[in-house]
C-alpha cells in the first residue's frame, strides 16, 4: 500500500503559547524543560558569582554570614534539583530519544507532558521558600539538608523539600516513559546492538531515576514530617539517629550523579564518531559499562560518611566498593580516546565541547582517587578538594556535555546554524575560566581550607583571589555561548537537514523535523555507526 | 603544601603522593594520546580515507584489568595506613580528653577536671584519644596539620586520636556545616613541651603566664567559650539579647513575666538556657554550659558582664 | 515492536487513542516500572523501621504490644480477600465478562471500604488515649507506615471507583477495547496488599504479647 505523502510542516508550527504548554509532542515537551531549566541554571550561576564576589577578600564583603549561607544553599538546591538532574535526559533525551530509535514519540506522551507541569509545580514550591524576608525565611541547610540542623533551622526548610518531593514525581515519570520507550518502541530493525549510545546511557540514567529518587522521597517526607509533628526519627533528642537521615539522603544522591553524568557520556559518544567518520571503539563495552556504573552506584553512597561515625570495618567495605565504579568510567574514557585513532577528525564546535569533556573528566575521574582512599580522605574530606572534584564532574562534565550536544544539535532542533566562531570563543572562554576557577580549589581544598566558609583564614586567600577571577571568566562564557545560540534561532543561516553527515536516525529526516518525525517509521538495516562501512560503497 | 605534623600524618602524605603520582601518569597519558590522535588523524580533505576499526577485544580487556589491579593496590595502601590513623596504638598510654561540639564553639575536658574553649592544650609525643559529642546539630572536629577529623554528632560518641610531634599551634576547623557562624567556629591546638605541660597540667599556667585577674579572665571566656557569637557587647542584635547594658536591665521574658538581669539570672542562663527566654528570642538556640564552667569561672563572665557599658 | 498508528496533533485534548494491544503492552511495563519505585519508597520506610528496632527494641515491643492483633488479623483477612475479588475481576475482564466484572470491582471496593472502617477504629482509639505520632519512635514509625499505605489505599480505591463506572459502560469489555486499565488496576491493588503483609507482622507481632 502506498503510503500518502504528506506536507512537510516543522513541528515548530503553529505557534502560540497554548499550542506549547498543552502539547505532547515530546520535541516542543524537550524545549520547554530546556528554556526552564536554563531560566534555573541561570539563576543559580548568579548566586555561585555571589558566592564567589563574597570571598574575594576574608571577612564580610557583600552579604553576612546568613546571607552567604544563603547564596551556597540556593546555588546547590538549584542547580541540583532544578538544573542539572533534569539537565540532558528532560531535554537532549525528550528531544532525541524517539527520533534515534524511529519513533513517532514517547510511549506515554500524555505522562510526558504531565512530568513538565509536575516540574513546573516542584520549582514554584521551591521558589515559594524565597516568599517573606531573607533573613528569616531563605533556607541556609546548604542542598543537604543535615539533620539536625534542618530541623532546628528556622528557615524554608518545609518548602523546598516539598518542592524537590514534587520534582522527584516529574523525574520518575520521566525515566519510566524512557524506558518503557526503549523496550517497546523501537523501529523495526533497531535492535539493543543497534542502538545509539546515547539511547543505552538514557536508559541506564532511567533505571536510576525510578529506583533512586522513591528512597529521596520517603526521606524529604521524613523531614517534613519531623518539622510538623515532631516525630523524631532523625532527632537525637527524641531518641532518632540524625545519621540516617545522612545514609537515606545519600542513598539517593549518590546515584543521582550518575543520572547527571551517563546521559552525559552518551552526548560524547554520539559527538565522537561523526567528527572522527569512524565506528565508536567498543562499543558494548561502551554500553554496558553504563549499566555497570548504574548498578553500582547504588552500593557507594558510604563514602559520603567515611568520617561520619560509621563502623571502621563498613567505611573500609565501601572504599573497595567505591573503587568499583572506577572500572567502568576508565573503560569508557579509553574507548573515547580509541574512536579517534587512525580516523578523520574535524575540529567544529561539537567536536571541541567533546574532546574538552574528555579532557576534564579526566581530571574529575582521577580526583575521585584520593577521595575514595580511607588515608587520604579522612583529610580531604567536606574540603575544596571534594568541592573542586564534584564541579569537574557536574559542570566539567555534565554541563560542557550539555552544551557541545546543545551545539551538535541545534541545527536540528531549530533548523539554524549558529556563528561558529563565536561558539569557539564561548568554549575556550569556558575551558579557560572554568579551570582557573577549580585548579586553586583542588590546592587550597589539599592544604585544609574547609567549603561552606563564609570568611577564610589569611593563608587562603591567594588561591580564593584566583579562584573568583576565574568563576567571573567561568561566568562570562555562558552568556557569550547561548547569546549566540539564542542568536542563531532568528538570525542564523538555515541549516541543512544533517549539516555534520551523521548516520544516526535523527538526523535522516529534515531538519527541524516534522511533528510526526518521520513520514514514514524507517526500517534499521545496520548499527549507528556504519562510518566505515559507509566509504567502502 | 601543607606541613605533617604527626608521624601517621607524614605516612598520609605518603599515600596522596603515591595517588597523585598515579593520576598524574594517567593524567597525561590519556591526554597526551589524546591530544596526539587529535593532531595526527585530524581532516585534510573529504575524501579521508579513515581505519574501519569497532574495537580489539585483546587491548580492552588489558585496559579493565590493569585499573582493577590499580585500584586494589590503592585501595589496599590506603586501608593499611589509614587504621594506623584511626585506630590508636594497643598496649600504649593513651591520655583522653572530651570534646563538646556546639553552635560555635569548642569545649574540652581534661583528665583533671580542667576545661578550656576553642584552645585545645595537649603534650607533646603522647597518645592522645577525643571522645567527642555535639550538644546541638552536628560538627565536625578537623586539624589539618594531623591529617585527622571526625564527625562530632549529637547523642552519639565518635572519636579521633593523635600524636604530636613538637610544641607548636595548629588551626582547628569546624568542617560540617552547622548553621551562620560556621565559618567562625575555628580553635587552635597548643602542643606544649614535657616542662610546660607540666606546669599547666598544675596551676592552668604558661610558663612565665601571670594569673588573670576576674575581669580580664571573664573577657577572655566571654570570647573563648563563643559567646561574642551570639551576644554582642556594642548593641547590635543577634540571635541572642546583647550584653550592652545588660546587667541591670527589666525586660520581660516569652512567659510575659517581667525580671530584672542579676547575678542569679545570669548564671542561671548560662546553666540553663532555655528555662527563661527573653521575649523576642528563638528558643533551644544556646547550649547548656553546665558542667562546662566552674563557678569560679561562671562569676568571672558575670564580673566582665557588669562592666559592658555604653558610658 | 509496536508504534503509535496516528500521529498526534500536538495538543492534549485530541490525543489520539492508541490500539487496544499497543496500550496492554506500554501500560504494565509502565506499571511494573512503578511498582519498582513503589518498593523502594517503602523500603526507606523499612529501612526506618529496622535501625530505630534495632536502636530501641523495648520501645518497639512495648508498643507493639499496644496494637491490637485481632484487628490487625481482620484487616489482613480483608485486604487479602479483595486482591482475591480483584484477581477475578482481571479474569472477567479478559474473558469480556463484563457481569462477573462489574461485581468482583464492586466487592474489591467493599473491601477496601471495610479496611478503612477498622483502620479508623484503630487510630481513634490510639488518638483518644493521647497516642500521636512523635509519642515515641515507635508509634512515630507506626502512624508514618500505615499512614502512607492508607494514603495508597484511597488512591487505589479512587481508581477502582473509576474502573467500576467504566466497566459499566463496557469500556473494558466492549468489542475492540482494552482491559488494560483493569490489568494495570489490580497489580497496584496487588501491591497495595502485599505492603500490609509486610506492615503486619512487623508492626502487631513481632513484640511483646
């Protein structure tokens, strides 16, 4: 049977604001929650430049003590809970994951949309703590929320953890429609082996999204329920075990790094092999050490507490095991590298964001080394080391992932070109404040100076100096790298519909695509990454 | 860096300089390839011709096995000398001392009955155990010179141990968020020789220190013990009532009932805190100090409070 | 391998429907998915429960001893019986019964509603002699776990009232239709069920009687 041409018409039409917000087309779901998340990641970059402006100098600069407290608290809930979980799969994954495998949308479009609305909630919650005076009301509990200090804390402690409740709702629904997609929607022909690794690094982050975030749910709840009625499970006073709150809350988010991180790696991996136009190295291993990194991650959350009055033969157990997830990351970083050998390499924009990805989580990997030692992290422990080895990981990492796959694809989500020059300048603005920024923490944080200090010692300050000139450099780069993708929406040069000769399925039908995706569901004959076969013919 | 100051510490160093040589070898050999693939394989034309190479099953499984015998071999250093950190030498005197973490301040209880703030006074080149616990939310005890911490946690006793090698002072941090003056809730470490010690552990002296009179030993509690924390003595208001004027001053407690500030309500307060809130003030913010302070020391803050004048 | 056969329009109220097949499908994989997380969220619970056990076992028996068992055991005999009437009721759906359906979703709600009544019993006449939760750990624990497996009991009764009124209209059972809803009803119920197998014992017996 013929099947009827229809007219080519961008899902970007119609327009108008009740067309998006009623939607459930999951590419127009994926841009909202990235124009959400970027309002988010927004603000909480200004408080971390507060935070940064504040310790310039030792002693009071800007704001007081509380008000710094403050300015860390909602840089780190804002970031983690609004920004950067959410972060790639809610928009590079809502965008990309039914066009990869050939599909017309997720598998419950309708939760789809239902998950964006439940985000919006959680964040106004989050954002009702900011409701009454700073003083009294912004919550200082740092994104933690320890108890018992988010007990006795007179602050917004019951809004916020209601709204990362809430945001834990639109998380889970996010990773069950992913997976439940994986396993029932793929086009004919697209088998697991077949699969883009982005797709398995999707599925791997889903898998933690719904067996981690229900255990962060029952503990928040577990909090709110101590501020309301008193029931002293976390209370010392009444006979509670504050640590168990700290064991529960790592339980989760400790796994959760890996929600903001896999999705990550799977960017790299697509990025990779169309610039190099050679196969992915290794690509089951690529693959199923995303598995392994999720399933492991649930068995490493006591590394968080190695000094927090845990048995000495348990912090030992979950040093061995922390060293497990070292297996699988280091095989990923050598396939990477492996990709490049003996191939073609062009250095576009993307391509840039993907090899500097590498070579900042390499630094992130390696600085996980010492932490994960018991001699050594007994000292660095709650330091700037600790602080400078999770920013390369979240903004090193997930964030310039983030980015390079926001460059890679824009020209399909927007059917425009950005200005390459301009992204070049914005990443090595990036590459260049962002080190500067964490290079002095890594030396300051190894000789003692402990994070969430409001004022510092003397000795420290040179490296603080220099750190803050870097996060201001750190700063500037963001605004230069999206002025210029928001640019390139109105302004750019049309794209054409696979500017960079990609052979993965998204790529094969026009750019931005249709509403349906594709006119027809394609049938998969090969793998994604038939670079090589492809010149032979 | 960063100076060793117990042996243990120095066999510390000696892990992270073993760790870093390894991240720095790794560092630059991935980078340097890398970086190396990037330059030699980079486009010259359309028409590269590029190796159609999907994996070497020989070379990846070289490349999980060498890190898993590296990371056990990490793994294992760093086990090994860390029980030396945390696990006090057996069959060797050990002199304890307890540690109370609270909203910002550190107290400390020697063996014979002497207590001291934020200023904790040790001998040199012996075996010395905190037994600590918080009186509020939880802390964390941290001399980066020993390479030790340890969190300090409500209703729950954790410990450390250290032996320092010579007499000097050494910072102490608090390094577990626990609320505004965090970053305030520092202390030192006095490690003196056999002679000072000596004569301290006897008279609370220096060698060569004269005794305090009440006052200035009042104001130094007064700052020692974190009081300046939460009091003010120039007016202006934190999270407790300020000590200007205080002495002599009517005012009404959260009950309604009115008082006037004496000798008795003061060390009444620093006993027991919660028993008479003044209006206006967050209950179940101030430790108790019972215990904490002698009597004698208890009068010597309330003569230095009598003299917090505005004229 | 299934696909959506339409595509959608792109707005939510002219959402297309899927086939009867395709949802069977999407909808208990989706549904085991979140029993999974389900699970976990009890499991904090649980974990909770063990280490303040652990911490205070005279505490945990005194108050056990508190519970009534014969209400308990009612309870468990009741919530038992309506998995078993939803377990017929899945079994009519599938045979397009749609009688035998109708009736086994209406005695499933009666259960439940029997259950409520007891629980109510039970928490006034703890309430009535000052038993709140903060009392102690372990009533603290007690009002936390049966209150959320109580707050999962309406949500399920709220659905089965909504399965009964569409049942009647033949929604599962008319030629073409779909009883996927009714599948996906009663493994939550299932779930529902097994959480209070596991409250019983460790909140009623395992104490000092």
């Amino acid at each position: 049977m013929a099947h009827e041409k229809t007219e080519y018409r961008p899902y970007l039409e119609p327009k108008g604001l009740y067309n998006w917000f009623w939607t459930v087309d999951h590419k127009r779901i994926g841009l909202m929650y990235l124009y959400s998340i970027l309002i988010f990641f927004l603000l909480a970059g200004l408080c971390a430049l507060g935070v940064r402006a504040e310790l310039f100098y030792p002693g009071e600069q800007i704001v007081d003590h509380h008000g710094y407290n403050v300015l860390f608290t909602l840089h780190g809930a804002m970031m983690v809970f609004l920004f950067i979980v959410p972060g790639i799969p809610a928009t590079l994954g809502n965008f990309l994951l039914p066009l990869m495998i050939g599909a017309k949308d997720v598998a419950f479009p309708r939760l789809n949309i239902l998950s964006f609305w439940v985000y919006l909630l959680g964040a106004i919650v989050v954002l009702g703590s900011l409701v009454g005076p700073p003083g009294s009301s912004w919550l200082d509990t740092g994104w933690t929320f320890y108890t018992p200090y988010s007990i006795d804390s007179s602050t917004g402690v019951i809004p916020v953890t209601l709204g990362a409740f809430i945001l834990g709702f639109a998380s889970i629904l996010t990773g069950m429609n992913f997976i439940v997609t994986i396993h029932r929607m793929r086009a004919p022909g697209m088998t697991w082996h077949r699969m883009p690794l982005f797709v398995w690094s999707l599925y791997s982050a889903s898998l933690i999204q719904v067996l981690a975030t229900p255990v962060i749910a029952i503990t928040l709840l577990l909090l709110i329920m101590e501020r309301v009625l008193g029931i002293g499970i976390f209370d010392a006073g009444m006979g509670g075990d504050p640590v168990l709150f700290e064991n529960m809350f790592w339980f989760y988010s400790h796994p959760v790094v890996y929600i903001m991180i896999l999705p990550a790696m799977g960017v790299v991996a697509e990025i990779l092999p169309v610039f190099a136009r050679k196969p992915i190295f290794g690509y089951r291993a690529i693959a199923y050490s995303s598995l392994a990194i999720a399933l492991v991650s649930f068995f490493v959350w006591g590394h968080h507490l190695f000094v927090s009055g845990m048995s000495n033969w348990s912090r030992w157990i979950f040093s061995l095991l922390t060293f497990a997830v070292a297996i699988p990351t280091a095989i990923k970083v050598f396939n990477w590298i492996g990709t490049l050998y003996k191939g073609s390499v062009s250095f576009e924009s993307p391509m840039l964001y993907a090899c500097g990805f590498i070579f900042l989580f390499t630094i992130a990997g390696l600085t996980g080394l010492p932490l994960a030692t018991l001699a050594t992290d007994v000292h660095l422990h709650d330091t700037y080391f600790v602080v400078a080895h999770f920013h390369y990981t979240m903004q090193g990492g997930t964030v310039v992932a983030l980015v390079g796959g926001l460059h890679f694809w824009w020209p399909k989500m927007y059917g425009r070109m950005f200005n390459e020059k301009m992204a070049q300048v914005g990443f090595w603005t990036l590459f260049i404040g962002f080190n500067a920024t964490f290079i002095p923490q890594f030396i300051m944080g190894y000789q003692g100076m402990p994070r969430r200090y409001a004022d510092y010692l003397g000795e420290f300050h040179d490296m603080h100096f220099l750190s803050s000139v870097g996060a201001m450099v750190n700063g500037l780069a963001y605004f230069i790298i999206f002025g210029n993708l928001i640019w390139a929406v109105f302004k750019g040069k049309r794209a054409a519909a696979n500017p960079y000769g990609s052979l993965s399925l998204e790529w094969q039908t026009p750019s931005p695509p249709p509403l349906t995706n594709f006119d027809e569901i394609p049938t998969v004959t090969d793998w994604t990454y038939g670079y090589g076969d492809q010149q032979k013919a | 860096m960063i100076s060793d100051a117990t042996e243990v510490a120095a066999r510390v160093d000696m892990v992270q300089i073993f760790i870093f040589g390894m991240m720095a070898f790794w560092f630059i050999a991935c980078n340097a390839v890398l970086v190396y693939f990037m330059l030699r394989y980079r486009r010259k034309g359309p028409d590269d011709k590029v190796a159609n190479i999907k994996g070497n099953h020989t070379l990846e499984i070289v490349w999980t096995v060498i890190p898993c015998i590296l990371v056990l071999i990490i793994f294992y250093y760093g086990v090994v000398v860390w029980k030396d950190l945390r696990v006090p030498p057996k069959d060797e005197p050990v002199y304890e001392i307890g540690v109370t973490g609270q909203k910002w301040s550190w107290s400390f209880k020697y063996p014979n009955g002497a207590t001291t703030g934020n200023e904790l006074i040790v001998p040199q080149g012996t075996n010395i155990k905190l037994n600590m616990i918080s009186s509020d939310v939880i802390h964390s005890f941290f001399i980066p010179e020993f390479r030790v911490k340890e969190d300090v946690i409500p209703s729950m006793y954790t410990y450390l141990w250290f032996n320092a090698k010579h007499a000097g002072e050494y910072n102490i941090f608090c390094t577990e968020y626990c609320g505004k003056d965090h970053s305030h809730m520092l202390g030192k470490v006095r490690v003196l020789d056999a002679d000072n010690w000596e004569n301290w552990e006897k008279t609370g002296l220096m060698l060569g220190e004269e005794r305090l009179t009440p006052l200035e030993n009042g104001e130094k509690l007064f700052a020692d013990r974190g009081c300046k924390g939460c009091h003010s003595v120039d007016g202006a208001k934190l999270v407790g009532p300020t000590m200007l004027d205080a002495f002599g001053r009517s005012a009404t407690f959260a009950s309604g009932e009115a008082y006037t500030v004496d000798d008795n309500y003061i060390a009444n307060s620093i006993k027991y805190p919660n028993n008479q809130i003044v209006a206006g003030y967050p209950a179940n913010q101030m430790p108790s100090f019972d215990g904490q302070l002698s009597d004698s020391e208890i009068s010597d803050i309330i003569t230095y409070i009598k003299t917090i004048k505005s004229e | 391998m299934f696909n959506h056969k339409d595509a959608p329009d792109g707005t939510f109220f002219n959402f297309h429907k899927e086939p009867p097949l395709v949802a069977y499908e999407f909808f208990k994989l989706g549904m085991w998915i979140f029993l999974a997380t389900e699970v976990l969220f009890f499991g904090g619970l649980f974990a909770a429960y063990f280490i303040m056990k652990f911490k205070w076992p005279e505490i945990f028996s005194l108050g056990s001893a508190q519970l009534s068992i014969p209400l308990g055991a009612t309870n468990t005999v009741i919530l038992l019986a309506s998995s078993f009437t939803m377990a017929l009721g899945v079994d009519a759906a599938q045979r397009k019964d749609k009688g035998r359906l109708v009736t086994m979703l209406a005695l499933t709600f009666l259960g439940a509603c029997g259950f409520l009544v007891i629980k109510y019993i039970e928490w006034s006449g703890k309430i009535s002699h000052g038993i709140l939760p903060g009392s102690d750990v372990f009533f603290s624990v007690y009002y936390m776990t049966t209150g959320l497996h109580l707050i999962h009991v309406l949500i399920g009764m709220y659905y089965i009232g909504l399965m009964f009124f569409r049942a009647l209209q033949g929604r599962y059972t008319d030629e073409g239709s779909s009883h996927a809803g009714v599948e996906v009803g009663g493994l939550y119920w299932h779930l529902v069920d097994i959480i209070w197998i596991f409250l019983f014992p460790l909140l009623y017996l395992l104490g000092a009687h």
